[in-house]
C-alpha cells in the first residue's frame, strides 16, 4: 500500500474552511514554527517569589554605572524598580500636608442588638447610623466583612479568614470595627490610593500610635473630606502583598478608642492610582465602581480614571517616567532605592518642564522628548499633538533658546498623539488617523517631522513595536509593518482574532518581540474576557502567523535580560524559554500543546479513504520528562459540514504515544472517511517535541 507523507504548510490558515486549506494547518495552542515545521513553545518560570501590587503594563530595563541590573515595573497602583528579585516601591508623592492637616482618625464601636443567624447576610446593631458605607467588623473571635448598612443593619456580610466556626453571638456582643475614618479637607484621593501618616497618637485602647503611623491603601471614599482605611498590624507594605492583593492582620478597634490621633497628624500622598481595566464613555456612572462620592459623575481625562500606562526611559543611570495624560517624573539613582521618584519640575534648575504628557522617552542624543504635552506659554494645558524636547544632555532644560537645542513641534493631522517608537534612524509618531517620522537634524531645528502615511489605525498605546529598522503594530482590525513604507500584513487569522477580541478593551493590546525566534506577538483580551488571555504572532522570518491562549499584559524581549520578561495579571514577573512547563504553579505543571491539520482527501472526495497505520517522524530533544510522550491523531470525516472543532462532531480517531528519543516504528490503526485530519499535542511535564513529516499509509477504498 501506498504511504503518503503528511507535510504541511507553516502557519495557521482560518481565513478559508478547513476543507478548503488542505495541505494547510488549521487550529493550534503554545506552538511555534522552525524552518516551517511545527514544535512546543519553551516554558515559563517566576523571576522571583515576589509579587506585586497592581496589574503591570509597563516595563524598562537598565544598567547602572556599577554594573547593577535594574527594571522599572510600572503598575496600575504602583510604580517600583526591581534590583535582585526585591520590588522597591519609588512610587512618587503627590502631596504632603501640614503638622494636623489630617483633621483627624476616627475608630468605631457599637454593640448587637440581637443574635446572628447561622447563615451571615445582615448584623443588627443597636444604631448604624456611625458606620461606614462597608468595613471589616469583629465579633468576639469572628471577623466580618460588610458590604452596605440599612437603617441598624450591617448587610451583605461574609466571614473573614479567621479558622472559627462560630455562628451566633449573644444579644449586647461587643462589635469591635477595624475600619478607620480618616478626615482631611480637600485630600483628592480615589480608592486604592496610598497615603503614609506620621505624627498620629494613640486613639487610647489597642489603635497605638505605630498602628496609625505606616502606609496604608484607602479602602473607600466617604466624600471631598473624607475616606476609610483598615488598621493593621505594624508591618510594611511589601511585606502583606498577595497575589490577591495585601493580606494584613487587621486590629479591631474597642470602646477605648475614643481618640482623634492628635492635632499633629502628617498625611503623605502618593501619585493617584489608575484603573486596571478601560471605562467606556463619561458622566454618571463611569469610572471604576466606588471611585468617587455616591451619583458622581467622571471626567475620563482625569487622573485615575482611565486605564493606567506608565512610559519610561533611563536617562544615562537615572529614570525618567510619566503617567500618561500626567505628570512627568524622575528618579535618582544615586539617592538610593529607598527613596520615591519625585516631580521633574521640582529638579533643582527645572526650567519650563512639561507638567502632563501623554509618553516620554530618552532619544539617542539624549534629549528627553515629551509626546502630547503641554506648551511652553500655556503651562498645564495639554495639547494631545504637541512634541516637546528638552536641551541635549539636560533634563531640565526646556526652555527653547537660541543658545540651547530644546523647542517643540506640532502634528498636524489627527486628534492626538497615541504612541512613539524609537527606531535606530527616526522615531515614528502615531496619532489616531496619521504616521509621522521624527528625525535628528541639528542645529538650528534640532528635530524635524515628516508625514507618512494618512489613514492608518492604531489599537492601543502599547500595540506598536520596534524590530531593528522595521516597525510592526496592530489596527482595529489589520495588521501594518513599517520598513520605510507603511505596509497592510497580509494575514491569515485576520478574521479569527478581530471576530473573537473585546473591543471595548482594546487599549490593553500590548505587543512584544521574541528575537531568538523572529516573532513579534499581540497578546489581547477575547471577546470573552476583559484582560489580555490571546496571542496572535507573526514570524517576520517565515512571513507565517500562528496563535494561541496565554495571559500575559506586557513583553519584554531578551537583552539586559539573558531570557524574554513577561508580566501576567497574577501580578508576577515570568522568565520565558525557560524549560517546557508552566510555572506559575509549585510544582510547575504541563503545558497543553496543540496543533492540527485541515481535512484531505483522495482526488476531489468523491473516493473514501481506508487508512491501516501511521508512521510517526518526530523527535523530543531535550526533553526532561523520564519517558516524553505526545499523542498522534488521525481524524476522519464522511462530509465537511458541521462544526469542525466541535469536539462531538462526527469523526473517528486513534492515538498513538511515542517514547523519548525513539520513534514508534508504526502505529497501526484502521479508519474509513472521505476526508482525515492530522492532530499532535501533549499534556505532560519536561515534554519537549518537534514534529517533521509522519507518513500515513492510504488507499482508496469503496463508497460503501
């Protein structure tokens, strides 16, 4: 009998029905091409067993004169340099009050009126009118967590993370509150915002002053004036961090916690926090849940309400960063890591600094460059097209002077600017409809501005990337290069990636490179979820596109680092190619790898096929598993309608496991259809494969 080889076409094609892209591959997950054939994806590990506060989308590696290694980890709530595997929070101060411009910090107590039924839904109290909107309460042993108050009730109530058991508690049970009500006229915070006091005393019982004087996050905003936080056990931020965020031992106020803190209470503000996740549309009811006073209303502009980007750039061992549509910061190095970032404008000698920028970066003959910024004469109005530099060599200087090579430029097409990428001959400005090309030219312009090209999209801030001279980025629905032309990529998932993405989160498509590999990837949320959980991947080498399901909300290409840095919405750091299995988890567990074929057939499928055995042609180099396996499928079908990758459609399959190192002399099996589909995948630990060309052994065979 006749043995056909099975030799695909690299890529993944479903532009085309399955029937249609014979010869061709169809479906996939965590696979790649090398020299057109198939293989696994390397795996990932944490960079260190740390985590971090917030979802990161942001991240910038450097070397410091001294040779130390840093990377700038911008968060939503956060903004820290990672040196050896320790995260050290610089995050910036936005304000600083005076001795006593905390008004004051307030305890609760009260007591129950009756008993609590077993299933925990509301708490009566005697009088609820003192308590906050929702706060964390303790009775007796039990810790309680409510949500509302209704007239004396505490309601949406669930159990703490105590270990007891305890159901009901004795009418007049003392309810000891661990929520703090913190008073300061005209504080300007938003939920989850951090605050450090300093100079509170006691409250009088078991709120001390060292209770009160640390960094606590705002849990709540009550108004203009006022807002909640939960008193904790002494200990540092860093040290209560979670993957589901801090994890404090919280201390409950009693009924000698009559005290105020004093009338000598410092409150130090940072930065606000953002959002983790893109609000649509403005006025009542945007903005994140909570993140304003009851009916309000939200300007999107504003800082903390949209989707929090961080730009940076280290400006020689130093770094300069900015919230995009806010200020601009920098931090010394030689001051330490303990100390914050602070405003560029206060730098002693600043001079005509930008206050708000929409990204900042360090050009090659060191200017710092401001995109979306405001002007020179109008201090504090942004202007979404506007280019500002500063003086070579000063990052203070920004004054345009006959004497210095600081000044400005404006696009003029567009509403406004959404991202720069610095290339190794220009830097490319895109605004929402337009490209444009920023060259050197010296003196006296120092900068100059091309148009490229009119009518081109642009999906997010974070879509575009730097590949050498070429640049690469994702539309609202196409993919374009830039190699000294604009170029539309012709792409074989087109449809299946822009029919299955969430639209209204487009903002948080982030594209990285994977040079050892030629590939440049999108990672996006699916229609189906509303943080980044796809990929799509172009091979720029092969010219070949493939895809898959990984959670990942920024890249970083090897180069500082030996091996490619990935941010995940688990709030750690991964190392990729790093082995061949997930390491998320402790023990690390398989990766789930895939790829299958479109259907064939025997001439134009009039005949049935009738195959009898499978020779496999592959191979599990460095594999770590004792015995490396995967799963070879064949799959036959009598028609091509239906749902191919419904996995109860209308097929019959044999698998056949191959062992490390020594390919399955054959496999035999016996399967009748007019069409068959090629599958490889495996699910085990240390599994590492790569696929070249099996033979299936074939012949025709009657209608009936």
């Amino acid at each position: 009998m006749p043995l056909q080889k099975l030799q695909f076409r690299p890529g993944i094609n479903r532009e085309t029905t399955s029937y249609s892209n014979e010869g061709g591959w169809f479906d996939m997950d965590k696979v790649r091409f090398r020299f057109g054939y198939p293989e696994k994806i390397g795996g990932w590990i944490k960079t260190s067993i740390n985590s971090f506060l917030g979802t990161c989308r942001a991240l910038h590696p450097w070397v410091a004169l001294d040779g130390t290694n840093y990377l700038g980890v911008g968060t939503n709530l956060k903004y820290y340099i990672n040196e050896g595997g320790q995260y050290n929070d610089v995050t910036p101060i936005r304000a600083t009050t005076d001795a006593g411009g905390v008004a004051s910090i307030d305890a609760i107590a009260n007591t129950i009126s009756a008993n609590i039924s077993a299933v925990l839904t509301s708490i009566p109290l005697t009088s609820a009118s003192n308590f906050p909107a929702s706060g964390r309460i303790k009775i007796n042993s039990e810790i309680i967590t409510y949500a509302g108050v209704t007239s004396n009730n505490l309601i949406g109530c669930v159990r703490g993370v105590n270990d007891t058991v305890a159901a009901a508690h004795s009418s007049g049970a003392a309810v000891n509150c661990a929520t703090l009500i913190v008073t300061d006229t005209n504080n300007g915070v938003l939920e989850n915002d951090f605050v450090t006091f300093s100079g509170a005393a006691t409250l009088g019982g078991v709120i001390v002053a060292n209770i009160l004087n640390q960094e606590y996050q705002v849990t709540a905003i009550i108004g203009d004036n006022s807002y909640q936080i939960e008193a904790r056990a002494l200990s540092t931020i860093a040290s209560i961090t979670t993957t589901s965020g801090l994890n404090p031992s919280y201390v409950f106020a009693t009924s000698s916690d009559t005290g105020t803190g004093g009338s000598s209470i410092v409150g130090a503000y940072q930065f606000n926090t953002g959002l983790d996740t893109t609000i649509i549309g403005n006025g009542w009811g945007a903005g994140g849940w909570s993140r304003g006073t009851w009916g309000s209303g939200t300007d999107l502009s504003a800082s903390g309400q949209t989707l929090r980007i961080w730009s940076h750039d280290n400006f020689g061992e130093d770094l300069v960063m900015n919230i995009r549509d806010s200020n601009i910061f920098y931090w010394d190095k030689t001051n330490g890591l303990e100390t914050r970032a602070i405003e560029l404008s206060e730098l002693a000698g600043a001079n005509k600094v930008p206050t708000v920028a929409k990204q900042i970066m360090v050009s090659e003959d060191r200017h710092v460059i401001a995109f979306g910024c405001d002007s020179e004469s109008v201090e504090g109005t942004q202007d979404p097209l506007l280019i500002r530099f500063s003086d070579s060599e000063n990052v203070t200087e920004w004054q345009s002077l006959a004497t210095n090579t600081a000044g400005e430029l404006r696009i003029g097409s567009g509403s406004k600017i959404v991202t720069a990428v610095e290339t190794r001959q220009q830097i490319l400005v895109f605004t929402d409809v337009s490209l444009h090309a920023m060259q050197f030219l010296g003196a006296p312009f120092t900068f100059g501005i091309n148009s490229i090209s009119e009518g081109i999209t642009i999906a997010s801030p974070l879509s575009a990337i730097a590949v050498e001279d070429n640049v690469f980025w994702m539309g609202a629905e196409e993919f374009y290069a830039y190699g000294g032309t604009v170029q539309r990529l012709p792409c074989s998932v087109r449809d299946y990636v822009f029919s299955d993405i969430n639209v209204d989160q487009l903002e948080k498509v982030t594209a990285g490179v994977n040079s050892a590999f030629s590939e440049v990837t999108w990672f996006y949320p699916s229609a189906s979820s509303s943080e980044n959980d796809s990929y799509v991947t172009y091979n720029y080498d092969q010219k070949i596109w493939y895809y898959g399901l990984l959670a990942r909300t920024v890249w970083l290409d090897r180069g500082v680092n030996a091996d490619p840095t990935a941010a995940a919405p688990d709030h750690y750091l991964y190392s990729h190619e790093i082995g061949f299995d997930d390491g998320s988890t402790s023990p690390a567990t398989a990766i789930t790898s895939y790829i299958e074929s479109s259907q064939m057939d025997l001439g134009e499928g009039e005949q049935f096929a009738f195959m009898r055995r499978l020779i496999p042609d592959m191979t599990f180099r460095n594999s770590t598993a004792s015995v490396p396996s995967a799963t070879m499928t064949l799959k036959v079908r009598n028609f091509p309608g239906g749902d191919y990758l419904k996995s109860d459609a209308s097929s019959v399959s044999k698998t056949a496991s191959i062992p490390v190192e020594q390919f399955t002399e054959q496999v035999f099996v016996r399967l009748r259809g007019r069409s068959f589909a090629f599958r490889i995948e495996s699910d085990d630990t240390g599994v590492a494969w790569r696929l070249g060309s099996p033979r299936v052994d074939i012949r025709p065979d009657g209608r009936r």
